[in-house]
C-alpha cells in the first residue's frame, strides 16, 4: 500500500532546524547555493514508501526458488555475460537485465572518467570521509538505520561492515568500473539483490517493523540520501579537508552516482545532477528523520572501536592512534550537536591533525601533478582495500 507522509514532521524539531541554520545543513547551503524550502515536499515523501519491486521479484524468482549459492553463482553469469536468449528465464529477470544493460541517453563517459579520477585523486581523505563524515554522519538519523539494527548487523562487526562498504566503493569508482560486464557494474547489481533480501527478510522475519514512522525497508527515498551522502556530503568533507576540485570532476563525481544509483534501481528522479539539487533534496528526506537514538550511539561506537579491533595494524598503540584520528576527524567533519547525540568521545588537541592535513593538501595540490595524485591515489586506495579484504575473507554477496 502506497502511502503519503501528509508534513515534514520534525521541521519543528531542535535537531532538524540547528543543523540547517547553525550546522553543516547551514554550511552545505553556503557550499551550494541551495535555496530549501517545503514546496516539493509532497512530491519526495511518498518515495519513503517505495522500494526497487523489481530487484524483489528477482529475488524472490532466484534466490528464493534455490541454494543461495547456486542462485549467485546464475546472478553472476547473467552479470558477466549477459542472458543467453535461449534460456526460459523469468520475466523479472529478462526485465531488470534490460533495464541495467540499457545505456541511458544522459550517460556521460568523460564526465564519468573525471568523478572517478576525482574519488582517486582524493587518496585517502577520500576514505576519511566516507567513513567520518558520510558513514558516522548518517548514523545520526535514527530511522535510516533501523535496516541495520534489525538484520543484526552490529553482531557482524564494523570490521566487516566496513570492508564490504570499502569493496563496493572502491570498485565502482575505478575507470571504466561501470561498463556493462565490467566489475563496478557487477558490485552495483549484486548491492541491489543484497537491499532486495534484506527488505524482503525484514518483511517476513520482523513483525515490528513500523512502516508508518519508518517507511519501507530500504526505501527509495532512503536509498536516495546513502547516495547523497557518497556525492554531497562527500565532496563536501573534501573541501573541509582542503581539495580543491574543478567544475568537470565536481559534475562528474554526481553523474557517476547517478550512474550508479540508476543501476541499483533507484529512480531516475530522486538522482541529483549537483549539489545545489542535492541539498534541495536532502533537505526535504532530513525533515523526516529524528534525531540519534541508543541504536544510532551503538553503532558509532562500533565504528569508531573497529580500529582496535582491526589486525591490519600489529600493534596496539599503532590501533589506539588510529582510532584518536578518527575521532578528530569526526569533530572535525561533523557537527558539535552530532558528535554529542552520538556521544563521541572528547580527545585532546582533537584540531591539530585535521587542521594540519588541510594546510598539507594546500602544498601538495601546487606541487604534484594532477596525474601523479590520481595514480598513487588509486595505488593506496587498493592498497586499504586488499589489507581489509584479507581479513575479512568470508562474504556472502561478493
């Protein structure tokens, strides 16, 4: 049943207004020229009530029919190869097949080059900021993470959840990574069937969940703000951090999530084209949301505990630092309120290395080629990638 959120119920609320006119709400509308308001609110809110039913009847025809790994290892051919035209294959597949093998006419390959060479060039302030700005950030609004909370995914561990974050990321943003066949395109739909079963295990598994306040399981218009969040909020830590980026790797970097979104089944018109219309957007999804809840405190402390826990460093003072730089990062990047309501711990001198990373960007965007910055950034970048993967070797999905 399709229903229809009548107001942006926390418009009101201390959470909802101090981050829009004292927070980084305020700053993104600085950063993009935005110009928020309600009027096309009405338009947005009933997308918290609609899902990828598509990617669900595919689950539902595959993965529900047969052994989960002989539904994959199907998934995986029609992915790499495409679907042999001979073959009695149900509708839902011969549909969403079509759909992702099906270029749309906005598709931009130079645009899409430039945000990838963007997301490399970046090096790891790019995984600073996924981590302590988007992921953290994003724990902060308390129904967007029920999905996690419900499929137990803190008894996982923020080791493992995030190194398949890190996998899927780091492959959808290499060259050429979403041709179709290629291997960012492989991580798209294989994260589309794994929001399909999910949704579809909360439905028949948790009878508590509450439509009503919290939409559906991962819902369109949820699904819309975690790409938001790897686009705006983004490159918005990039520039907290001190890159500077040009106009094309700016549109490039929202093309390429769209990209991205439009193969995960999200529609077409809750895909930003800019950071002005993503902050329009994410203004409306964020009147909706209250503020942290004790769920949203455990999972940011998992994260934040998963340096310690983490065996790719050896020792234990190396780990405990690790985690110290995280933590001023978080201050850094996120908002007093945020870090409170998430009960960050306080650290001293929690300034000096973001502070100080920012002046180091300043020097090293003069002095190294654009070129040579894109290479070694796709060089660390795997580098983290290859260290997680080799301790978490067990993956269902990938």
């Amino acid at each position: 049943m399709e229903r229809t959120i009548v107001q942006p119920r926390f418009k009101d609320a201390p959470h909802f207004k101090d981050f829009w006119t004292k927070g980084n709400g305020k700053k993104l509308i600085e950063f993009s020229g935005a110009e928020v308001s309600f009027k096309d609110f009405e338009k947005f809110s009933p997308y918290f009530y609609h899902v990828d039913e598509l990617g669900d009847m595919v689950v539902k025809d595959i993965y529900l029919t047969k052994n989960f790994r002989e539904a994959s290892r199907e998934i995986e051919e029609y992915i790499r190869n495409g679907i042999p035209d001979n073959e009695k294959n149900p509708e839902s597949i011969k549909q969403m097949f079509s759909q992702t093998e099906t270029i749309p006419e906005w598709l931009n390959n130079d645009l899409l080059k430039s945000g990838a060479e963007l997301c490399m060039r970046a090096n790891l302030d790019s995984l600073i900021s996924l981590r302590d700005y988007c992921l953290i950030g994003g724990y902060d609004f308390a129904y967007l993470n029920k999905p996690l909370i419900v499929t137990e995914a803190l008894k996982k561990g923020a080791v493992k959840r995030l190194s398949e974050t890190l996998d899927f990321w780091v492959n959808v943003t290499r060259y050429n990574a979403l041709e179709i066949h290629h291997k960012g395109y492989e991580f798209a739909i294989k994260t589309r069937m794994i929001h399909s079963y999910a949704r579809l295990s909360i439905r028949k598994h948790y009878k508590d969940w509450d439509t009503e306040n919290w939409g559906e399981p991962i819902n369109s218009w949820d699904m819309m703000a975690t790409y938001i969040g790897f686009s705006l909020v983004f490159l918005h830590s990039l520039h907290k951090l001190g890159n500077t980026f040009s106009v094309q790797e700016e549109q490039g970097l929202f093309h390429l999530w769209k990209y991205v979104g439009y193969l995960l089944g999200i529609p077409e018109n809750l895909l930003p084209e800019n950071k002005k219309q993503a902050t329009e957007f994410f203004y409306l999804w964020t009147s909706v949301q209250p503020p942290a809840d004790k769920d949203s405190v455990l999972l940011a402390h998992s994260l934040l505990n998963e340096s310690l826990e983490n065996s790719i460093l050896k020792y234990k003072f190396q780990r405990r630092n690790l985690r110290y730089l995280h933590i001023c990062c978080t201050w850094f990047l996120l908002d007093e309120d945020v870090c409170k309501r998430l009960q960050i711990p306080e650290v001293s001198n929690k300034k000096v290395f973001p502070v100080s990373k920012r002046m180091i960007n300043k020097i090293y965007d003069k002095m190294v080629s654009r070129n040579q910055r894109i290479r070694k950034g796709n060089k660390d970048q795997m580098k983290v990638l290859t260290d997680y993967l080799s301790i978490t070797k067990n993956s269902n999905f990938h």
